[in-house]
C-alpha cells in the first residue's frame, strides 16, 4: 500500500493543469466562475478541445477512443476539471449511452454512435422515466409494437435533463406486455427528429428550464436500432445506472461547488464582516469539506476495486448517496451565508438550493439506492 | 497510490488478524480486564518478539523502516479485537515522541528499550483547563542548573501506573497560551515528587491523573529543543490520531457485522428484523459511515509520512479525527439502538465496542477541536482568498444534473 501520490502522478496534474489554462475558453470560464448558465454550443465547444486532446472518453476502451489512464489518474483528471473551473462532461453520451453500446451493441452501432459521440455529432438525452413508473421503473408503460423492420414506440417519457438540445435519445420500452415486469422491456435508440416525437419543457421550482417530457406518438424505428436482445433491455439499464451512479455523486464538482460557497461567503460583508469571519459558520464549511474529502477517498478507493476487474457494483449507491447529500449541504450553506440577500433571484443561492433537492431523489432516490445497498451489499 | 496491501504487509496483517483471533475471545479478554495492569505482559513480549512494536518507525530513527501503513494495520486489527495493550500510548505517541525528539544515545537505548519490549511509555499533555488545547499548558518546569524541577498536573494519562518513562509537556517558559516555552522532557514513574491517582476507564482501560510537585529531572530529559517543543508535541498528536482512527476504523467494521447478523437472526412479529425498512436504512447508514471512515484514514495516514509540511499534516489528521468522530457516534450509536435491549447489557460484546468507540473520539481532541485547527490551518480559507477581492463575485445557480 503506497498512499502517496507518484512523481508520474504528479506531473500528470500539471499536464492536465496545463491543458485546461491553454484550452479552457475564456468566455466559458467567465460564465463557469459567475454562475451563468452554459449554452449548448459552450459545452459542445468545449468537447471538441477534449477530443482533439484524445480526452473526452477516458472511461472508454482504448480501441474505442478511452485513454487507458490508471484509476487515480481519472481521479486526477476529474479533481482537476472541477477545479480549473472546466465545464461538467455531460454524461448522456460518453457516461451512459456509451458503456451499454461498447458492452452490449453490436459492431455496425459501435462504429456508427461512438465516434459521433466523440466528435459531438449527437446530443444525447435519456429516456427512463415516465409519469407512472418513477422509483418502480420497471413498471414502465411506453410501449415498442413490432411492424415489419420497424418498430412503433407510443409512450411518455419525463424529466429529461437537456432534451431540448439532444438529437438522439435513448429509451425503455415494453416490447413484450405479457412477460414479467423486468422481463420485456427493450433498449432503444431513437433520433428525436423522427415524427411523433415532442419535448415539453418542465418549469422547476427554481425557475430552471434544464428538465422535459418527450412524448412518442407512433413514432417509427428501425428494428436495428435496438441495443442487444429483445427483452433484455432491463438489464442493460440497469447496467447504465450502476455507471451513472458514480457520477451523479458529483464528487469532483462538489470541490468547485465549494469553492462557490467560499467566494459567496468571502464577497457579502455584514457589519464589515464576512461569514468567513464566523467561527460557526467556517466549522460548518470544514464539516463538508472534510466529508467530501472522505468521499473522494472512498470514491477512488472503490474504483480501484472497478479497475481490478469489477463492474462498479453496489458500492456506487453509497458513493451516490453520500455525494448527494453533500452537493445539498453546500448549497443549504450558500443560502444561509446570504441570509436575507437569498430573497433576491440575482443572488442565485436559494435557487441553487432548491435546485440541488433533485439530487437525492434522480437516478435513483437515496431511499431505493439505500434499498440496493441494503439487499446487496448487507444480505438484509 | 495504490490501495493494494505489499506482500510483507500482507503478512504483518494475517499475523495480528491471527493474534487477535487466538487471544481475544470476549473471555479471554474480560480476563485481561480484571487482571492488576489491565492488560498481558506476555502479550507485550510477543508484540515486541513480532516487530509490531518498531515496525513503524524509520530505520534512521531506530526503526525497522516501515511507514504509517504498518501503524494503520495494527491498529485496525486491534480495534477489531478492543485489544487491550498500550499499543498507542507506548509506540506511538511515546515512541513517536523518542524518534522525532532524541537528543542523544540515552533516548536512543530507551526507544530501542520501547521497541525490544524492556520498557513501556506513555504521553501526559491534558491538563484541568486545557481541555483539548495542547498550547494551554499550567505544569511549569523551572530551569535549576542543569535540571528542571516540574510542578503541575496532567489528566488521564493512558497506562500511567504501568509507564516506565512519561513524555510530558510542560512549560519552561513564556504565559500558558504562548506557542513558545512549551517543551517536551521525560519523566521516570518512579521519580520523587511525583503521585498518581489511578483508575479504570469507562472502556475497561486504565489511566492516570499525575501530580507534579517539584520533580526534579536532568536538561538530558527534554526531547526536542527546550522551549521549541510544540512542533514535536503537534507531531506526537498527529501520529496519535492516525493510530486512532485506524484503530476506530476496526471497531465499526465489527460494530457494523455484528449488528447486520443480528438483524438477520433476531425475530419478531414472525420474521427476522432485517426485513423492515426503517432498520435497513439504519444499517446502511453504519455501512456508509464505517467507509467514510476508512476512508478518510487512509487519507490522515497518508500525510503521517516525512515528505508532508506540518500545516498540511495538521489538516489531514484533524480532518480524520473530525470524521472519525462523526461516523464513530452514527455507528455506535446506531448498534446499540438496533441492536435493542440486548445492546445495553454488559454482558453482551456491541456494548464494548460501543464504549470505546465513544472513548476514541475524546482522545487527543474532539470534532469541534479539531474543526477549529482544521479551519486555523488555513486551507479552509486559503482556497477563497484568490476570489474575496471581488466584492462582486457573483455566484450563480448549481451545477445541473
């Protein structure tokens, strides 16, 4: 057991370091440091920097564009990202979609979707939940009636994080309405520009316009479009979101979250003060630092386990929940840091409070991810 | 990095996993407890026939050249038996003290003493007002000559009854808040003037509160430099901590075994307790808990090495020992309220674990100490500095998704 970091180690941070201060644009860096929200063509401008660098894919196999790197130069990597101030990778394509082609897909989709999603050719977006089937995800109802070499989806889809600036979504649907629950349901990539396909953006409390519903409304696809077996679809889905999990904790992202609440904390004077003068207050921020630093240990920690040959497992609802729960914290301090300025939309820190309560109930509420651990890891 | 045991620290692990299997039956141990030292000499020379009690330590100072890791090893198993030998106070927090503070051949032969296993340590830094602030510092050694004559009181020195040789902290000079003055020397348990009252800790170990009153000591007795001593005091704590938390670590790994067997075999209502939610829930939070504390362990440990400045060691392990007092009251407490009744009787081992546990987050500071050093390191505040200047900073809504 060697804790430390290794020369190599080290002088792969400054690499990284390096590339982001020479590539990071400078108009998304200032949106990045003032809170303002990125567009489409700032993420997608940014993917292609990562993807001239060989970068963007770094989970992938190597033949498919992945970079090797060891497990703690992923951490790095990731640590660095946030850190720099570099936009979040948007997980649809390379995080999600990605893993459950190159695992289950066949050679003709691997050749088409993997290098359209390096070279940022499609937006992805993901079509799991509906209005009926939440945590019960596998009641799912949208339903993939076979018509020759097509199939016809019928179906609502919800809370879609960016569908309004996808191409591609991929979707459960029933194929088979007789089998059992988990049985017959499909994997299926359908292009949004289909006809019978309609996004409906969904209000947030915070006033954010991130999430939608997409209505399917006979909308014919190809048979080939489906990934891997008819009817085994739940499966592959389930492999998705042991791979979402580990990124929904938002680890890395929570160390720049906390580098907000700092300059949100050192920029508001009271009575000639800031919250950085309380002693009470700066306990509090501790707390969450050093809990997330835990995290960031046992995040590597089981992604060593992960690179030793595992699938992230069980271990990534633990590593979901606690990430979770600490991006709220640090928002819950940001809010309290601006006490009565909170009020005012333009200080932000309320609305970011309310918007982070969907961290602990997306991919999996807290509640279900401790069902799993519960069930799995614990035999209970 | 790499989280993979080495073949040699493989085998130290099996070894003291094997120890702890063959020697700390709850029996066996209640046996320990009720013995006049409270804990086994035999047990000693085979730790010290082992290496267990030099491993650590660097081989250019008086070690066998191993590392922290070594320390975290041992530490763990013995958490997972409640083994009872002075393991911490003796190697490395006196230990820690002779290798980092030796001014010559005489602490020299005495650490080589600790390590053959001929002589026992303890550390005495606590005083009636300091609380957890080891700077606050009232025992005063008042320079005579070539001696120092000591006067004041130290509070629950581990194993002072069976010590052969204390490091204490006292004050040479300066106010008793002054960082400068505070020096680190050896005093003999057996030394004139000095008095203990001994007693059994609330988790069956033993401790002392050690009374001073004019004991006279040679100059050859300060480890360290006399009146500059903080530096090895901060660096004894920070050893200790490591060594704590790797040893909390073991507790709420058996804390969070025992207590899902028990949800498994226990019934009521026709059915194993395990299947309700609200008590699943509970054990997944023990099991959240006991891997943030390994965790953050490895992370403490890690900054125990020679290469890391003191300012970042000190954050290291007061973020540890912050955590380690977290996740060590949720699991605790969370084994005994799961376990019910049974949890509260004495005969029964969830309680023991339970009190140490508890125990280990007073010693050598508590969270709230240990967030104000955390926050004093400045690492906290460091960070937002680049951005205070900005009176508008702006900051805006949450990263989505």
């Amino acid at each position: 057991m060697d804790l430390a970091f290794s020369p190599q180690e080290l002088a792969f941070r400054e690499e990284v370091r390096a590339f982001i201060r020479a590539e990071l644009p400078a108009q998304v860096r200032a949106k990045m440091e003032s809170g303002i929200e990125l567009t489409k063509d700032d993420y997608v401008a940014w993917q292609h920097k990562l993807n001239a660098r060989g970068w963007l894919a770094p989970n992938w196999p190597v033949k498919y564009g992945g970079t090797g790197w060891t497990v703690v130069q992923k951490h790095i990597f990731d640590e660095e990202m946030a850190l720099g101030g570099a936009p979040r990778q948007m997980p649809f394509g390379v995080s999600m979609v990605a893993p459950v082609i190159i695992e289950f897909g066949n050679d003709e989709q691997r050749g088409y979707y993997l290098p359209r999603i390096l070279n940022s050719d499609d937006w992805w977006c993901q079509g799991y939940s509906e209005p009926e089937a939440g945590s019960d995800l596998a009641s799912l109802k949208t339903r993939a009636v076979r018509d020759g070499d097509h199939y016809v989806i019928n179906g609502q889809k919800t809370w879609i994080t960016l569908a309004q600036f996808a191409n591609m979504i991929f979707v459960l649907a029933r194929t088979d309405p007789d089998a059992k629950k988990q049985e017959g349901i499909s994997f299926i990539l359908v292009d949004m520009t289909t006809p019978g396909v309609t996004v409906r953006p969904i209000v947030t409390i915070d006033g954010g316009k991130e999430i939608n519903e997409v209505i399917f409304e006979n909308v014919r696809v190809p048979v080939e479009n489906r990934v891997g077996k008819e009817g085994e679809g739940w499966t592959y889905a389930k492999f998705l979101l042991e791979h979402e999990r580990n990124g929904t904790a938002g680890v890395a992202g929570s160390f720049q979250l906390l580098n907000r609440l700092r300059a949100l904390a050192g920029s508001q004077k009271f009575d000639g003060k800031t919250m950085l003068d309380d002693e009470g207050f700066t306990k509090r921020m501790a707390q969450v630092e050093i809990e997330l630093t835990a995290l960031s240990y046992a995040q590597m920690r089981s992604l060593a386990a992960e690179s030793s040959g595992k699938r992230p497992g069980p271990e990534s609802s633990f590593i979901k929940i606690t990430g979770t729960e600490i991006q709220q914290a640090i928002t819950t301090l940001m809010m309290e840091a601006s006490a009565q300025n909170a009020l005012d939309p333009s200080n932000h820190s309320a609305l970011g409070y309310f918007n982070a309560r969907k961290t602990t109930i997306y991919a999996g509420s807290n509640e279900i991810q401790r069902n799993i651990i519960s069930k799995r890891i614990l035999g209970l | 990095m790499d989280f993979t045991l080495s073949s040699d620290q493989a085998l130290i692990k099996d070894s003291v996993d094997r120890f702890v299997t063959d020697n700390y039956s709850q029996q066996q141990r209640a046996a320990i407890v009720a013995s006049e030292e409270g804990f086994s000499r035999e047990h000693w020379a085979q730790f010290a026939s082992l290496g267990w009690l030099g491993i650590a330590f660097p081989e250019n100072r008086g070690g066998f050249g191993g590392s922290p890791v070594e320390t975290m090893i041992l530490a763990e198993a013995f958490g997972k038996g409640l083994v009872l030998e002075p393991f911490v106070p003796s190697v490395v927090l006196g230990g820690t003290a002779l290798a980092y503070g030796s001014n010559g051949k005489e602490h020299a032969d005495l650490l080589e003493a600790m390590i053959g296993g001929e002589k026992l340590l303890t550390f005495a830094y606590a005083e009636e007002r300091s609380r957890y602030d080891y700077t606050l510092i009232e025992t005063q050694a008042r320079e005579e000559g070539s001696d120092l004559v000591i006067t004041g009181k130290k509070l629950a020195v581990p194993y002072a009854a069976s010590a052969d040789s204390y490091v204490v902290t006292v004050r040479t000079s300066g106010d008793k808040h002054d960082r400068d003055g505070i020096t680190v020397v050896l005093v003999d348990r057996n030394a004139a003037g000095l008095s203990r009252r001994d007693y059994h800790t609330v988790d069956d170990r033993r401790a002392s509160t050690v009374t001073f009153d004019g004991v006279r000591i040679p100059k050859t007795n300060v480890l360290g430099e006399l009146g500059k001593g903080l530096p090895l005091v901060e660096q004894i704590i920070d050893a200790g901590i490591g060594a704590l938390a790797a040893e909390a670590v073991g507790n709420t790994s058996v804390l969070l075994r025992r207590t899902v067997e028990y949800l498994k075999t226990r019934k009521q209502f026709g059915v194993p307790i395990g299947s309700f939610q609200a008590l699943q829930h509970r054990a997944v939070d023990m099991l959240i808990q006991t891997e943030l504390a390994r965790s953050i362990t490895y992370y403490g440990t890690m900054a125990l090495t020679d290469d890391t400045s003191p300012e970042e060691r000190m954050a290291a392990l007061s973020a540890t020992k912050v955590q380690i007092a977290r996740s060590g009251r949720i699991v605790g407490e969370s084994a005994i309220q799961l376990h019910g009744g049974i949890g509260m009787s004495e005969e029964y081992v969830i309680g023991h674990y339970f009190k140490r546990i508890s125990m280990i987050e007073l010693e050598l500071g508590d969270a709230d100490f240990h967030l104000g050093r955390y926050v004093a390191m400045g690492k906290l505040l460091a960070a937002a500095a680049p951005h205070t200047a900005t009176e508008t900073a702006g900051v805006g809504a949450v990263a989505s998704v």
